[in-house]
C-alpha cells in the first residue's frame, strides 16, 4: 500500500517467489518477492523516474529487516539478473571467505551515502542439515562415503528414476523418501545405508554420521568452475565511472589471496570496456583525418596545424558536461567525435584560404592576418547555426530526451567554450610549425636541401 503512495505509481504488480524452481529442481525461494510499478507518462510530470525511485528507498528504510533494492525493470529476465550499476564479482575456494570478503565490501558502501541498494548474490537465510560422515565409525561398518552421499541425495534430495506421458504431455518420476522419513535430523538418522562388511547388511545413517542444524546460503552460484559472490548496487550523486573507481581501490586494499579473484561486470564492465575502446577510435580518428588532410593539402605539416586544436576541445567538453550536470554516457561519447570534425572543419577553413593568399604572393604573415578576418565570418555563422540546432535537443523533453541531450551538451558546451581558442590557436601554430620548417631545411642545407619558396602566382578572382 505504500508504494503505490510513491508520486507518480499508477499500478503496481507483485510477484511472490522465484519460479526458476520450476524449471530446475532446488532453486525456487519463497522468501523472494518483487513489486513492480507503472509510473505515469514523462509528459504527464515534473519530477524523473530516478526521484521516485529514491522516494521508495525512503520507505524501505522503515523495514531494516528487508534486503530490497529499487531498481530499473531488466532488459533480460532471467534467474539471478539484476537491472544495477554495479556488479562486483568475487571467485574463490571457500564459501566462507567469500561471504567474509563480500560482507566488508558491502559495510564499506554502505558507509558511504552514493551508493544505494547493496546487496549481494549471498543470502545464509536456508534452513538446512548438514550431514558430516564419521569416518571413523563408517569404515568400522564396511559403509563408504560415497554410500552416504548416493542414499541422502536419493532418500532426501529426490532423484529422477523415469518418465510417464499422459496425452501430449511428459512427466518426470522421482524417487524419494516420503515426508515422515525426512522432515528432520531425527528422522534423516532413521534411514539406512548399505554396508559391505559381511553379516552387517544396512547400517542407520546415524551411527555412522554426525548431524548439524545451520542456515545455508540459498544458492551457490559458480564461475569459470569457481563458487562466486556477486556484490550489487546503484549509485545516487555520483558518476558511474567515479563509482568504479573508488570501489576498486577499497577492494585492492584488502589484499586478497592469490587463489581469489575480482572483477566488475554488468555495466561497471562495459563503462570500462567502452573507455578503452574509446581511445582506441580516438586514436584512429585522428589517424586517418591526418592521412586525408595530408593528402589534400599536400603536406605533412598543415595537418598537424589543422588537428592540434582537436585534443584541447576535450576538456572544454568534458567541462560542459560537469557544469550541466550531464554523465559521460555513449551518446555523449558521439558528441565528442561529431564535435572533433566541427573544430577541424573550422581549422581547414582558415589554413586553406592562408595558402591561397601566399599563392597569390602574399607575405606570410599578412595572409594569416587577412584569411583569419575573411574566414571569421562563416565560422561564426556555422557555429552559430550548430548551437541553435542543438538547444532543442538539450533542452528536450520526452521519452529518452535524457540520453540524447549528453550529445547535444557536449556539442554544445564544447563548441562555444572551444571557438575563442580555436580561432587563436590555428594561426599562431601555422606559423610556429612554418618557421619550424624554414629551420630545419636552413639547418640541412648541408644536405642539399632547398628553402621552400612561394612563387607568386597572377591574382586569381576569389571564388
């Protein structure tokens, strides 16, 4: 009744129980439950979805004896999925140490505010017999542990002997001990084993067992043959990336044996993932803007003059998107690569008219002078154009307006924090890198390298 009083709930769905039981004998847990909810249209409201998701963590508080998350609804549904942030896997040998190592982590973030919803994929809240063979005492008896292992699984845990189909239907026949004979530790005990000492015939489990009463964790989740603990939760007021940062360094203090591992998954994984992929096309993207730029221009140095404002439009981005209070998302990620060919399509304008006034026989210096006033104008008028072009998208409303608007504010911050630069880097690196030139063929006469001269050339009528 008090979600549905959450702003924004129009409808709510509850479902009681996993039922994976169903498809894999075991693994059902009726301790598990899920409430979903339908929120109202965005149009319809002021406030985000992530709003009303913190105002439903404000009523979970009030029942500490839950472990409950609020989270998106999955993409994929299946056994174990969770729609998070963070995923932080953990392998090792022994459960124990895992459950150890997990329960640090989890104290850790939870003792600081960003990150919300911990949880893990551990849960000691199962019922169960442990049933410890006395080894001693079994071999006395002539019965083999595996003896004891093959008739509790069989007798307790059920075991599937046959089928049976009725109409357009198969069943499975399982064999097990009925209720009576298994419904506790007393009742565990009564059962018998078979023994291959001579004259012994059956031995009851308990004269050759000990018996335990503890809670067991519900399921034991395994990776790449390693049992695993998966440590969850989402983060308020903090980037996805700060998030994984600090994570990671807390569990690196922890000095964990060698035979454990760590490693984040989910979306922690694919942010890193998408990080290094990322320079790798930066990297590409400046490689083959050069080889093109060379090509036209016919040289190996205008290029360079052209892309060096490239790598200083980044932090003019990345403070966009700090002062708008926009992630680092793949959207944005294509905002930085559109907004890399708008600064170089701005350099190429006053480096090609530079080399056509020095081509009419204009002096260096004098042909920077004039290119920068005559090319002002339509770079202000395109980048004037662009901006207008993208208030809409980053102030828009609507279904996925969110995501888009990273692209937009990166476009948009970048460009007009860049353009004062932009405009005064280009020419002062022109003619750096051209004395630099000069230079180095002064210096190689020795060689018998020439000076490159510019040969005046009749006026031409500008196009």
């Amino acid at each position: 009744g008090r979600i549905r009083q959450v702003r924004g709930v129009t409808k709510t769905f509850t479902t009681i129980g996993d039922t994976t039981g169903r498809i894999s004998r075991g693994q059902g847990e009726v301790t598990r439950a899920g409430i979903y909810c339908r929120l109202i249209d965005l149009g319809e409201r002021k406030y985000s979805q992530f709003e009303s998701m913190t105002d439903a963590r404000r009523i979970l508080v009030d029942y500490p004896d839950l472990r409950a998350a609020v989270q998106d609804v999955a993409a994929i549904s299946a056994s174990g999925f969770r729609q998070v942030m963070i995923d932080l896997n953990l392998r090792g040998p022994e459960m124990g140490k895992l459950a150890e190592y997990s329960q640090r982590i989890t104290d850790w973030m939870r003792s600081h505010g960003s990150y919300v919803d911990v949880d893990t994929s551990l849960s000691f809240r199962k019922p169960e017999v442990r049933i410890v063979p006395n080894r001693e005492r079994a071999s006395e008896l002539g019965v083999s542990v595996q003896a004891i292992s093959a008739t509790t699984n069989i007798l307790v845990g059920g075991y599937p002997v046959s089928t049976y189909k009725e109409a357009d239907q198969q069943y499975d026949v399982w064999l097990r001990a009925d209720l009576g004979f298994r419904d506790d530790a007393v009742d565990i005990a009564r059962l018998t084993v078979p023994s291959t000492k001579p004259g012994v015939g059956v031995v009851e489990l308990g004269n050759v067992s000990d018996f335990e009463e503890a809670q067991g964790p519900s399921t034991i989740e395994r990776f790449s043959r390693q049992r695993q603990v998966v440590v969850s939760a989402n983060l308020e007021g903090k980037a996805l990336g700060e998030g994984v940062d600090e994570l990671g360094a807390f569990v690196r203090t922890l000095d964990l044996p060698a035979d454990y591992r760590w490693e984040f998954i989910g979306q922690a994984k694919n942010l890193n993932d998408t990080m290094a992929n990322f320079v790798i096309a930066f990297g590409l993207a400046f490689l083959f803007m050069y080889m093109i730029l060379a090509a036209q221009f016919e040289s190996f140095v205008h290029p360079l003059t052209i892309l060096l404002a490239i790598p200083l439009t980044i932090p003019f981005a990345i403070l966009s998107l700090i002062l708008l209070r926009t992630s680092l998302d793949i959207y944005a990620m294509f905002g930085l690569f559109m907004l890399f060919g708008i600064v170089k399509k701005n350099g190429i304008l006053q480096v090609d008219y530079t080399n056509v006034l020095r081509r009419r026989g204009m002096a260096r210096d004098p042909a920077i002078l004039e290119a920068n006033a005559v090319r002002l104008r339509p770079i202000l008028m395109t980048t004037v154009m662009l901006v207008a072009a993208m208030i809409p998208m980053a102030m828009g409303e609507g279904p996925g307006a969110a995501s888009r608007a990273g692209m937009a504010k990166v476009i948009l911050g970048g460009q007009v924090l860049s353009l004062l630069l932009t405009l005064l880097l280009t020419p002062v690196a022109y003619s750096l890198w051209d004395d630099l030139t000069i230079l180095l063929f002064r210096g190689g006469a020795w060689l018998g390298w020439t000076e490159p001269a510019v040969t005046a050339a009749a006026p031409q009528q500008e196009p």
